[in-house]
C-alpha cells in the first residue's frame, strides 16, 4: 500500500501546481499536463510484461521492481533541477514502475488471504491508490508554499526512497501456510491466459465496464474545475470525491466478502453511479454538491476493487496479474479516449460532456446486469 500509494502520489503531483511548475521549468501547462498523461500512455504499454513478470517471478520481485522504479527516478528528480527534459525522462521513469505495482494487488490477495477475505484485500489495496491521488493533491500546495517547486520534489524523492526500502526490507513473497486452496492451484501461463481472457465473456464485458468507469474517473479528475464551475471549490470537491472512494473500497468490499457476492454489489454501484452523476452536474447548492461529491465517489470508485476481484475468481486459473493488467490497461485507454474526445469542452459546454459520461455509465449499468457469477465456496475467517 505504501509504495502504490507514492506512485500514484507522483503520478498526480504536479497537477494542482501546474501554473507554479510551468513558470519553473520553463514550458506550458500542457507541458506539465504531459508529466501525468505518461503514466497512461507507458501504462498500455507495459501491461502485459509486468504482468508476465509478476504472474511467473512472483509478487515480491513484481512489486518490488515496481518499488524500485518509483523509488529511484523520483529520488534521481531532484538532481534534474529545472530541466524539463530531465523531469520528464524521470517521469516516465516512475511510470515504468505502475504496472508492476497495480497488477500485482489480486497476485497479493490471492497468495495471502483466504477466498472470503479477497475482495477486502484487494479493496485496501486499491483504496492505497486514492490515498496517493489524494495526498498528490493536497501536499504539493503546501511543499509549494514552504520553498517552491525545488522543494516539493526533494521533498516526494526522500519519502519514495524510503518508502521503496521499506518494501524490499519486509515484504514476503507469500505466508508459510497457503490460506486456500485457489493459492496453491496451478496457473496458465500469460499470454494462453490472455487468450483464455479474450475469449471469456463476462471478462469482454469487465473490459468495458473499466473503459467506462476508470475513464468517467479520469475525465472527472481531469475537468474538475470547469466542471465545478463557479459553484465552490474544485480543489475540495476533487478531494471528498477520493474520499468517498476511500470508504467506498474499504466498505463495499467487506460487505461482498461478507455476502460471498461481487455482481450484486457491482450493479448496486454501477445503478446509483449514473444519476449521481447528472445529481453532482446539475446541482446549484454548493453544500449539496459536496455531499453528492462523496456519494459519487463512493460508488464509481468501490467499483475497481469488486471488479478486479470478480475478474480473478471468474477466470482462474489464469492468473491475477494477467486480469488485473488487462483491465486497468482498458482504464486506462478509456481516460486517454474520453480526455482527448472533452478537450474542446470549455466551462459552459462542460454538462455535454457528463451527460455523455451518465448515458455511458448507465450503459455500463445494464451490462453488469448481464454478467454471470461462479458462486463463491470459502466462508470469511
């Protein structure tokens, strides 16, 4: 959790200090958008070897290349003083690492925790992912204030450093006991496993529901504040939207555990999610805007965990690494569509565009609906 949460923690740092960074390193805010579009771009693109090495070398070396990517080029910014090329290069450094790290949360469910306490696990798991969006948001402002943007990265690359050592000092590969018999099964390889994938129907389906979902995400964080508009704070709402997925991960997560069910819970959070969204869009009152903030995120962001969950039970015995990859990869995609198709949006045309969102994922509604279920034999410990 540590290590994914301060790679997700500098893939969003320079965004609520883009003016600041700009002025700094010399170019445009396009420019310091670039910083964060590379974790998408690099994402699709090494997906599927992190996944390879995660599913046949295991998590720990998995994860732990992930840590060291994260830990060392963020740490290697510091010595890039104002130079953008250098940043960027080191960026794109950091990015290498997310896929290792992403991929791996099903691997470390599944290898340490029994059936029933999966989605739980992979809920934490992924809540370390919004944990990191969040603090990216709030502590660069302040690192900004305390000596400028020299500081905010000296300041990120010690803490990825030692956040990277702790990793490689403690973490095991797996616990002396297997914790269920799906832990000691035998797995495909992954790239049979990804055939199997594209051939499934229910993980086709998944693949869409995380082109919608993660990029309605995306699109939300990117245009908070033409979407926000004059009606409060953007830098706020943004942040209890992460909140409500924080507790939306952990909560929704246990209950599934709890009830040995991800579908229904899935469609319960893909059915509240579209008219939240047109409730959020269209509400004037600034303190009902923050309550739908929370309620929105609750539900669009407990969805990841649940899915990434569904996806490994519904699949196995491919591997977690192989599902995990295939789907954040189509997240991904789905933020890069959706961003580059509302870049012409402005602040008065910007309610087209979450309409568009709502529609789609009411779409994505009727396609869980759809999906088939393995019932689920292990009881929570």
């Amino acid at each position: 959790m540590i290590v994914e949460a301060l790679n997700q923690l500098l893939w969003i740092n320079f965004a609520s200090i883009s003016p600041d960074a700009a002025i700094y390193y010399g170019v445009t805010i396009g420019d310091i958008d670039l910083l964060s579009l590379i974790f998408m771009i690099v994402f699709i693109a090494l997906t599927i070897p992190a996944s390879w090495v995660i599913d046949t070398k295991g998590f720990r070396i998995g994860a732990g290349i992930g840590a060291i990517l994260t830990g060392v080029f963020a740490f290697l910014r510091i010595f890039a003083g104002a130079d953008y090329t250098m940043v960027f290069i080191f960026q794109a450094g950091i990015a290498l690492g997310q896929p290792f790290l992403m991929n791996a949360i099903s691997k470390f469910s599944a290898q340490w925790f029994p059936e029933g306490e999966r989605a739980i696990a992979t809920g934490l798991g992924t809540m370390a992912v919004f944990i990191g969006i969040f603090f990216g948001m709030l502590l660069p402002p302040l690192l900004l204030g305390l000596g400028g943007v020299s500081t905010v990265v000296l300041t990120l690359g010690i803490v990825s450093i030692i956040g990277m050592t702790v990793f490689l000092i403690f973490a095991r590969e797996k616990p002396a006991k297997p914790p269920g018999p799906a832990a000691i099964e035998k797995k495909t390889f992954v790239f049979a496993g990804i055939k199997g994938l594209l051939r499934n129907r229910d993980f086709l389906i998944l693949m869409i529901l995380f082109l919608i979902g993660m990029g309605s995400f995306n699109v939300i964080s990117t245009f908070i504040v033409p979407i926000v508009g004059s009606r409060g704070d953007p830098g706020l709402v943004g942040a209890l939207i992460i909140v409500g997925g924080i507790f939306g991960a952990l909560i929704i997560s246990g209950l599934s555990d709890k009830y040995r069910k991800r579908k229904i819970f899935m469609i319960l959070a893909m059915g509240a999610s579209f008219p939240l969204l047109f409730g959020f869009t269209f509400v004037a009152l600034y303190p009902l805007l923050i309550v739908l903030a929370v309620i929105l995120g609750f539900f669009v962001m407990s969805t990841l965990p649940i899915g990434l969950e569904f996806a490994a039970e519904q699949t196995a015995p491919i591997p977690e690494g192989t599902s995990n990859g295939l789907l954040i990869m189509m997240g991904q995609i789905g933020g890069i569509i959706f961003i580059l198709s509302f870049l012409d949006f402005t602040a008065d045309t910007i309610y087209l565009a979450m309409i568009i969102l709502a529609i789609l994922l009411a779409v994505a509604f009727v396609l869980c609906l759809i999906l088939r279920e393995k019932p689920l034999t292990a009881k929570p410990t």
